[in-house]
C-alpha cells in the first residue's frame, strides 16, 4: 500500500487547499463590492447614525483581514454569524435545511447511481442497438431540459393531473420517514432524470472504452464465456471510472438541487440561498456557497481518491 | 522430431469485409492455408496485408466491424464459421491458444499473472487449480523465466516487457493446444530481447509438438521460426513455400523486392583528411530530463558530406542526443559546435541562419507534417521564411523541390498530407528540410515506420541527395540493417553513454566492445539456421537479457 | 371510444407483424415493446392514455417527415461537398438543423412575425387562448405568443454573446497555455482549478449578488464562469497539438509564437472548437434560463423565456400547459443543438481515420 498513501494525501491536501482558497474568494468577493456594505444594504434614505449602528454591528471597522480570520474561525466551528435579513443566527436558518438537502440529494442519488449504472453498461454492451439509441436520445432530451421544465411537467402529469403526489412538497421536522418519502419523490425523480442521463452517458463512454482493450478480446480467445469477461475481466478495471462518474455527477447534483427546490418549494440551502440573494443577506449567501462548494470539493475528492485506490497499478507498486 | 501429417487447420477461400464509412469492403480476398499438426507456418506482409485478422479468423474470431464473408475455416475437421458461438468458445484457450503482440496491455491489470494463466484451464474443465499452478510454474522455467515460483503471483505491471511476452506463450501452453497463433510477438521488443522470446517460443512449440501460426512482418524472424512461409499482399496470397526453398527461391516478383530490400548498400566513404574541420561536434554533453540524468558524457564528430549512424536500443540516449543538438534541450554540461563555433545551447538563442543549417526529418512522417496544410505550404514556408521568395519564385522553388524528391509537382503541390501514402509523406518530410538549405541532417528513425520496400526507395533518395548537396546526415537507428546501408561512421549508444565508435567497416567486424557485440549477435538474419548456430554458439544463457545483466 | 382501443391495437399488432415478416429487427422490438407499454397503460389510464401516446407517435413521426424531406431538399440545393455531408448526415441532425434555422428566424424577425409587442397589455390578465391571443395572455394580459417570439431574440441572443465572450477568453488563455508552457501553463491551469471548484450556479448566484442583476452583468459573469471549462479543452487539445513534430519542426526553423498559435495550431482545432461551442452554448443557455427562472438574470419587462415560466407557473396548478411552452421552447433548442453537434463530432471521428 505503500505507493497509494502519499497519493492519497497529497489529494487530501490540496483538497483542503482548494477549499481555503475558495473561502478567500467567498468571502472578499463580498469585500471587494464597491462602496460601504452598510450603506448599500440600508439604502440612500438611511441616516447616518443607523449605518453607523450597522457598521458596528457588522464589525465592518475592523480591519478586513480580522474579520476574514473570525469568519473562518466561525465558520470551521459551524457560526456564520448572523443574517442582515432577519437578525437570527446562520447556522440555526441552514442546519435543519441542509439536513432536507442532503435527504433530498441522497433520495436521488438513490434513484439515480444504480440505474445510471445498470443503464450505461447495458447500452454499451449492446451498443448501436435500438435499445442503446432510443435510451440514448432520451438520456439527450433529459440533459437538455431545464431542470424547471422537468420538474413542471412532472407536477402538471402527476400533481395536477392524476393527483398521485403533492405538487408542493413541504417537509418539517416531526414528519414520519414515510411522509417525508411521499413528499419528496417529485423533487427527488426531477433531480435523478438529469444525472441519470449524464452519468448513463458518462459510465456507457467509459464501459465502451474499456471493452476495446486488447486484455478483453485476449480473454474472448481465452475461451471465456461473455458474462465472465464481463464481471471477471471488464468489472474489476470498471470500478475507478465508474467511482469518477458517479462522484462527479453526485458533486453536480448539490448544483442542481438548487433549481428544485425553488420549483417545488422545498425547505432546503438551496431555495434559501436564492431568497438571501434575493435580498441581498451576505452573511447567508456566504455560508450557503461555502457549503455547496466544501461539497462539491468534497466529492472531487473522492472522485480522484476512489480513482487512486482502485487502480490495480497504484495498489500493487512494483 | 517426428512431425505427423494429418491436416490440422484448413482455411478455404476465406473472404473477410471490414466495416467502413458506411459500407462493408472486403480486405481478405480468398486466401487459402493448409497446416499440418506440429508445423509452423510464417504468414508474412507488410501493413494491410491481413495477416492479424486471418490468424484471428482461424480461432473463428473476428474484431468489431470486421466479418467472414465467405470461405471455411476447418479446425480439426470442424468448420469455425458456422459452429456455434459455445463449440468455438469451448475451442478457444484449450486446443486453439493466441498471443498478441503487446503483452503489456493483453495482459488484465487487475489480476496475477497465474490467475490469468489457469484461467483457461479452470474454465475448460482440464484440470484443477492447484495442477494448473504447479504446471504454471514448470512452463515458466522452461521458458526460463526468472524466478518461476515466484513471477507467476506479480501483477502484469511488475514484469517486465520481455518476460510478460513469455509469460503469455506460457500461458497459451497452459491447455497444451494443438494450434497457436502468435501476433507479431517480439515486434515491440529491443533486438535483445527479442532474440530471447524468438529462442523461448521456439523450444517450447517444438517441446511440445504444437502447431502455430506465426504472424510478422520481419523476414529474418520468420526465417527462424517457420517450417513454411506463406507472403500475403493487401489480402491476397502472393506465394507459399517451404522456408529454405523461399528464402533461397522466390517465384514471385513481389517476394523478391521484399527479399531484395536488404541488398542496397553503399561504400564506406573514405574518411575526411586530418585537417578538415567537424561539421558539428558534440563534446562531453550531459543531460537530463529534471532529475533523471539521460546522457553522460557524449562526444562525437560528423563530417561534411559523411553519415554517422547513432545506433542503440530505446531509452539508450540517440533521440536526446538529437534533441541537445538542435537546441531543444539544452545540456547541463559539454557543448554542441558547428562548424568550429560553440552553437548556444537553446534553440531560442540561435540566430536565424544557424537554425537554417541544422535540420530534421521526423520518424513518424503523420504527426511531421500539418494535417492542414497543403503540400506546397508545407515545403514553400521555410523557403519564405529563411529565403524570403514571393509568388512565382516561390513557386519555381517548390516544384524544383518536389522534383528533387520524386513527386510530380502538378499532381502534389495542392494535396494534403491526408492524401498521401506514407513514404510519400517522408519524402515531403526530406523536401521540407531541403527547403531550408541546411548543411546537416538528422534523420530520427526515419525509416522505421515504413514498409521495407518504401523504406528502400526512401534511403536511396537520402543517399542520392547527399551526394548531389554535400550533406551531412545524422541517422539515429536501432535497425543495423540502415546502418550497414547508408553510414560512414557507427556510435553505439547505452543508457547514455557512448560504448565504442568507429568508421563502419571497422565496426562491423570484430573485436568489438561487449555490448556492441551483443547487440549485433541479436541482429536476426536471413539464414534459417542463424538462431540454431547463435544458441549453439553461445550457450542460450548469453543472449538477451541474461547477457545484458551479465554484462552490466 | 372502445373502436379507437381496437382500431390502435389492431394496427400494432398488424405492424409488428410486417415487421416480423421482413425481418426487421429492430423495428420489430420497437413496435413490440410500444404495444407492450400501450397495453400496461391502457389498462390502467384508459383510452385517454393511448390517445395520448398515439398523438406523441404522431408527433414524433410528423417531425421524422419533415426532417427528412428536409435533409432530401438540402442535398438538392447545396453545392456538392455539403450536399455530400447532408445525405449521411442522420434524421436527428437535420432535424436538430431545421429547428435552430427556424429559432434563427423566429429571433431576427421577430417584429415581423409577433402580432403584438414585446411588453404590450392586450387583454386581462391570464387570459385563456382565442383569435386574438393564440396562447393566451400572462400574468399582465401580455400575449404570451408575441412573448415567446421576442423571447427567442432575448433569450437565445444573451445566450449566444455569453458563449462567444467566454470562447475567445478561453480559447485565447488556453492557446497562450499551450504554446507557452511553464510557469504561465501552470499558473492559468491553478487559476481554472479554483474557478472550477466552486459549481458554476452556485457562483454566479454569489457574483450577481454582489455586482446586482443586469443583463450586462449576467452576460459578463456567466460569461467569465464558463470560460475555464473552454480553456481546459483548448489547453488539451492544443496540447496534443504542441507536441507534434510539425510544431517542433515550426520552433526549430525560429517561427513566432504567434504564428505557431495562429497559423499551426489553431486550423488544426477548429473541429473540436466547433462541437465545443454548440455544447458550452447548451450549457449556457441553460444557466441562463435558470437564473432569470429565479429572478435573477434577464429582468422584466424584457421578454424571457426563463422569467416567462416563473411568472406564470402558478397557472400549472390548475392544469394548464402554457406556461410550460417557453421551457419547451427551451429545451428543443438546446436537444436541436444537441444533435447537430453530436453529428458534427460523428463527423470529425470519422475523418480521423
């Protein structure tokens, strides 16, 4: 194992880097708005002594550098501080719905990993056939919908129409797991059409890639029966791009959450980082963005880490 | 040996259709193959002869996009093109067995290199894991692997390139076969090696009377191996014979131009007088790639008009030896002279005319030349850019090029690259460093990418125009062959550094340096016997790899 | 209403049985497998439900003959090379053709071919569709079909700016990469690494928070999201370029590096560029649409597709499609460009070989 550890944590290193980084961003792209913060948020009308109150309160006239440093302490010990919107606290607003997003992003995931799967080896293995076109222009039209659309016309076939599920689906927190199921499966079916598509496509590229290396076809003139060069031969060299695709896609599944949440006015980061935009309620857009990113970093990270670890070259070195 | 007669394979007319561009064209015209048990039969062609998919074709295989049109493929008195996808699968890996050229990648990364071998075995019910192992291990030391109890539970990546190609005949032995097909086994090995793998292949098919298919490009390796040759030309069979009467007797004209390729061989020019200058000098040059040091210590002289051969086996320096001298990579110490003058180390800080006369001609004549351009761009750009010619001087130039090089200007001032065969590319390739009107060539392995009689023509225009232009060329080669060709002086290069050089003729005979003399001995030759009298010579302990351990 | 069942069912099973008898395979499972799902679904929706999928065959079908003779008078009136390329070119390209010429027209004519104008109150507020309104009104008594058509010129047009101003960004920085190398290779390939860290949607949510929602803005910060995905295809690809010998033969002869970038390299990734823009143009339009589907890009009263389907989504709950129209109108452009590009990648693998 000798070769993969420092790999390994080189990545985790320059995870955390990365990470860092986009805080620095984060937080001055706020820094770098022209003018006074407090001003901006108050209006013209304000008086002189309320944006003074605000800039206290703010903190705004302590050097930037300071409160970088206290806004990243707080935010790696979970305080982001205090919204402008409603005076309560970050953390308190996004905790329960972060806990809705990753249910939410999790249900799809569900849905979505093993029949992207199951999906994208079938249409490589019978590649050009109907099934494989006709799953292929389909995957297509999903990728090229709006999220907003599929999410619409699910809510006009299923909501509306034949009345099987709620067309607003809003989670709280004492709701039963059923419920909570019930309640979520339209949201969670819009966000899975989409990545299902992208990782089908994305595992069928890589699964066609591999069955055209000479170690297949030896195997073919090895005698091998087809399931057997399947699981035996292709499977075991499958795992590390089929880790890479569904990390990836899973990292793009936080973006697309945001989109329908808003559409089914779901409880969750999302729909509330499009509020605080909205208002322009720095302190949450913060947070939420540092969130999202920390995600999708994070599942980068797998991807690249899972890659490393199922390559046979890097797990036996020389 | 007693070799039995019954008929083992039979191939009738074989028609096989490749898919392309929307339509099936077919690419084997009916080739007929009659092979005997025990025997070896040779299936010789240059590229797009169809050796690879006829040897797939008598396992009942064909690639994607690729299908039997027409024809039979007897095996043993059953017909592969019509048995049933489980008769051929139950055939394949037991009593038809295939090695493919490049091991490394043939071989699955996942798993030991035993597991794969006992595959076959397992799967056809031959016998159990444990007897597979243990006859495992007895192929791997009579293939005279390294370590035979231990090699077998390494993964592919630990093995080494030449050991991986006898591990995989090893493994095509694991079912005892009656017939094996090698796909050009040692084409992707230095000659040291390969002599190896050739002697290793060999022993164990005479060891056990097995039939093969031997499949390559290389005369001399064929030579070795094959009790009958068959030649194949752009899928159809030209001849077929037994080794000795078709190397010593060819009927057909187009197996004598191959036969022939080896003839053309110019006359050691004599060496330049004491007083002259060196052309380029290369003195003490040291360089790396980062941290990893490539040359050490290189020094050697070219003269005007002359050709030194840099010769060696890859990762020995030649190529980055070419790369200092041109100014690509600079050195960490030594230095390049033109002409008595220190040369600045980096191509940058050379001036226009000093670039102009250092040129070279790239061996993979594809990736030299800008697929968007045309012919007359390509050759007319250095004659702009150095020259400074406009319009119709430009274009007198051009033509006068094109001629110099054989092609028809009207026909190939417009054409694309794309449009061209390959030794036509090449000679694009010479006419665009003509253009510049340099005084030294170097030419990186420009041949080695051709078809032999292309390759021919190619070293005859090289030779004409150094004799008309007063060139100097550089050839970095590994093929000892060009060199006896075309070269004035020989530098044999090892794991950068120059292990002895010296005017041809002297370095052709002996005494030579050790390494020198081992990589000249690994040299296949047209003679049937060269393999038999080399072991018997030398003992089959000191060639290939073992020597070169030995030796280092 | 029972004939209709009978009538559908009869003509199935009839077509699968010419198909069997041609022995054409793959129309055979294709027929079969509808038949299968018609029968499914039959019996739990009802009629209802295969006259439903009966008008999506037809559909379907409608726009497989119009594609068709489409692509057959194409190959008429083009000259011979292009003409040449169209008879290979497959269904789904030349439909993929038909529509993006039609939302070409559709955007350039728009005054032309709207009834009404691009903000203009015709009647009351969601009015249902008559003569004077076909799709009906929105939420101001806008026409909502004026609407649609000014929002092709909208909607398509920032879409198209954005792309092209994050192309030759990218496409500048990703050839100074190539044909540089070293530090300046390294330094723009850690400066991409962190704009891509961050997912795109979330980013420009922040960055329009801070520089507030205006077309400009939008145009310039979607623009400047996207651009790092098109230098690291235009570092790749000119990558592979670079290390041919043609570019080494090129330094060696002393050759600037601006005609190395301009006159070597860039004619030899044009293919892939090409394929790169309609799908970065997906990509965008897309990001687009949802951001003033939040409210945040394209702001009223410009007409915009994104917007159009939030300010009327309310009308959904009570089961009506229109507002879905605009959102459809979105996602067929974005699967027309699909295709054709898809096509055009078919296209340049080929030649490859």
């Amino acid at each position: 194992m000798g070769g993969v550890l420092p790999l390994v944590g080189k990545r985790l290193l320059l995870g955390v880097g990365t990470l860092f980084v986009v805080s620095l961003i984060i937080f001055w792209a706020v820094e770098a708005l022209p003018g006074d913060v407090a001003q901006q948020i108050l209006g013209q009308s304000a008086t002189q002594e309320t944006v003074d109150a605000l800039r206290e309160e703010l903190g705004l006239n302590k050097s930037p550098f300071t409160r970088y440093f206290e806004w990243l302490v707080g935010a790696v010990q979970g305080d982001f501080g205090v919204s402008l919107a409603n005076k309560r606290s970050v953390t308190a607003q996004i905790a329960p719905r972060f806990a809705n997003t990753l249910f939410l992003a999790a249900y799809a995931a569900v849905i979505s990993v093993p029949l992207a799967i199951f999906l994208g080896v079938l249409t490589a293995l019978y590649r050009n056939s109907v099934f494989d076109r006709v799953t292929n222009a389909l995957s297509l039209v999903s990728i090229s919908s709006p999220e907003f659309f599929l999410g619409y016309v699910l809510i006009a076939f299923f909501a509306v129409q034949s009345q099987l599920f709620p067309s607003i689906s809003n989670v709280t927190a004492g709701m039963d797991f059923d419920e909570r199921i019930y309640r979520t499966t339209l949201p969670a079916v819009t966000l899975a059409l989409v990545v299902t598509a992208y990782m089908m496509r994305m595992t069928r590229a890589a699964i066609i890639n591999l069955l055209a290396s000479p170690y297949i076809e030896m195997a073919r003139l090895k005698g091998v029966p087809n399931g057997r060069v399947i699981t035996h031969h292709a499977l075991p060299n499958a795992l590390a791009p089929i880790i890479n695709v569904v990390a990836l896609n899973l990292a793009y599944l936080i973006t697309g959450v945001v989109l329908v949440e808003v559409v089914f006015v779901y409880p969750g980061v999302g729909q509330l980082l499009v509020d605080s935009v909205t208002k322009r309620d720095f302190p949450v857009v913060q947070a939420c963005c540092l969130i999202f990113a920390a995600t999708f970093i994070m599942f980068n990270l797998i991807a690249d880490v899972g890659s490393i670890l199922s390559n046979p070259r890097l797990r036996h070195p020389k | 040996m007693v070799k039995e007669k019954s008929v083992l394979l039979e191939i009738k007319d074989l028609r096989i259709e490749g898919y392309s561009d929307e339509e099936w064209i077919e690419i084997v015209h009916g080739v007929n193959l009659t092979l005997h048990r025990g025997e070896v039969m040779g299936l010789i062609g240059e590229s797009g002869a169809g050796k690879s998919t006829i040897g797939l074709a008598a396992m009942g295989f064909t690639r994607d996009g690729c299908r039997i049109s027409g024809g039979s493929v007897l095996f043993d008195g059953m017909d592969l093109t019509t048995a049933s996808r489980a008769e051929r699968r139950a055939l394949r890996g037991s009593r038809i067995a295939y090695v493919a050229q490049s091991a490394a990648a043939s071989f699955n990364p996942a798993h030991k290199l035993i597991e794969q071998h006992t595959e076959s075995g397992r799967l056809h019910k031959i016998s159990s894991k444990s007897e597979m192992e243990a006859d495992a291990i007895e192929l791997y030391r009579r293939l005279r692997l390294p370590n035979p109890e231990e090699i077998g539970f390494r993964y592919p990546h630990q093995v080494s390139g030449g050991q991986l190609q006898r591990a995989m005949t090893a493994m095509a032995m694991s079912c005892r076969p009656d017939l094996i097909i090698f796909d050009e086994p040692t084409t992707a090995l230095d000659v040291t090696t390969q002599i190896e793998v050739l002697a290793a292949i060999r022993d164990i098919v005479e060891q056990f009377n097995t039939a093969a298919l031997y499949i390559t490009h290389d005369l001399a390796v064929v030579a070795q191996m094959a009790d009958r040759i068959k030649v194949l030309l752009k899928g159809d069979e030209v001849e077929e014979a037994e080794t000795r009467k078709m190397l010593a007797d060819p009927e057909e004209d187009y197996t004598k131009s191959l036969w022939s390729v080896r003839s053309f061989e110019r006359e050691q020019k004599p060496p330049p007088p004491a007083s002259e200058k060196p052309l380029i000098s290369v003195r003490n040059v040291d360089a790396s790639y980062g941290p990893v040091p490539v040359l050490k210590g290189v020094s050697f002289d070219i003269y005007r008009g002359q050709t030194v051969a840099v010769v060696g086996e890859s990762g020995s320096g030649k190529s980055t030896t070419a790369r200092c001298i041109t100014g690509l990579l600079p050195p960490d110490a030594g230095e390049i002279l033109y002409d008595g003058h220190v040369l600045p180390a980096r191509y940058q800080n050379r001036s226009k005319e000093q670039l102009r006369q250092v040129q070279m001609i790239y061996q993979m004549a594809d990736t030299a030349l800008n697929p968007k351009k045309t012919i007359g761009e390509i050759i007319g750009r250095p004659l702009q850019f150095y020259g400074g010619l406009r319009g119709a001087e430009l274009k007198t130039a051009i033509d006068q090029l094109l001629d110099q090089i054989e092609l028809e200007p009207s026909l190939y001032y417009k054409r694309l690259p794309s449009e061209l065969s390959g030794g036509q590319k090449q000679r694009v390739g010479i006419a665009r460093a003509l253009a510049a009107g340099p005084t030294f060539i170097i030419c990186d392995e420009v041949t080695s990418a051709l078809d032999q009689l292309v390759a021919e023509g190619i070293l005859r225009l090289l030779d004409r125009l150094q004799k008309e232009l007063d060139l100097a060329y550089m050839f970095i080669t590994h093929d000892l062959a060009t060199v006896r060709a075309i070269s004035d002086v020989v530098v044999v290069m090892k794991e950068g550094e120059v292990v002895e050089q010296g005017p041809k003729d002297v370095m052709f005979k002996p005494p030579h340096h050790e390494y020198t003399d081992l990589l000249l001995s690994s040299v296949p030759e047209m003679d049937p016997d060269w393999l038999t009298h080399l072991l018997e010579e030398r003992g089959v302990d000191n060639v290939g790899e073992a020597a070169h351990d030995k030796k280092t | 209403m029972v004939s209709f069942a009978i009538i559908y069912y009869a003509l199935l099973i009839i077509a699968c049985c010419v198909a069997a008898f041609y022995r054409q395979r793959s129309g055979l499972i294709v027929l079969f497998v509808l038949l299968c799902i018609s029968l499914i679904s039959g019996l739990l929706g009802g009629v209802d439900v295969l006259i439903n999928i009966t008008i999506g065959v037809a559909l379907l079908a409608a726009a497989g003959g119009i594609s068709y003779s489409f692509r057959e008078t194409l190959t008429y009136i083009l000259p011979n090379e292009a003409a040449k390329l169209m008879r290979k070119a497959p269904l789904t390209a030349a439909f993929g053709l038909l529509v993006i010429i039609a939302y070409v027209i559709a955007a350039v004519f728009a005054p032309v071919i709207a009834p009404f104008g691009e903000a203009q109150v015709v009647g009351s507020s969601f009015a249902p569709p008559d003569d004077v309104m076909i799709l009906g009104g929105d939420q101001l008594g806008r026409d909502l079909f004026s609407r649609l058509i000014y929002g092709a010129r909208n909607t398509v047009g920032i879409a198209v700016l954005t792309t092209v101003i994050a192309f030759i960004v990218g496409t500048v920085a990703g050839l100074v990469a190539a044909s540089m190398g070293g530090w300046v290779d390294q330094v723009m390939g850690r400066i991409v690494d962190i704009l891509m860290a961050i997912p795109q949607l979330i980013f420009a949510l922040l960055l329009l928070t801070i520089v507030g929602t205006s077309v400009v803005n939008l145009t310039l910060v979607i623009a400047l999201l996207y651009s790092p995905l098109i230098f690291r295809l235009v570092r790749a690809v000119a990558g592979n370029i670079v290390v041919m010998d043609y570019i080494e033969a090129a330094r060696l002869r002393g050759e600037s590096t601006w005609y190395l970038t301009t006159k070597e390299v860039l004619p030899n990734i044009t293919a892939p560029l090409a394929a790169e823009f309609g799908l970065r143009f997906c990509f965008v339009f897309l990001a687009i649409s949802a951001l003033s589907f939040l409210g945040l890009g394209i702001q009223p009263p410009t007409a915009d597709w994104g917007s159009m389907v939030r300010e009327n989504a309310s009308l959904i709950s009570f089961g009506l499609l229109t507002p879905l129209i605009p959102a459809a109108a979105i996602a067929l452009l974005t699967v027309a460009v699909n295709f054709v590009v898809d096509w055009m990648l078919h296209i340049s693998s080929g030649l490859k070989e």
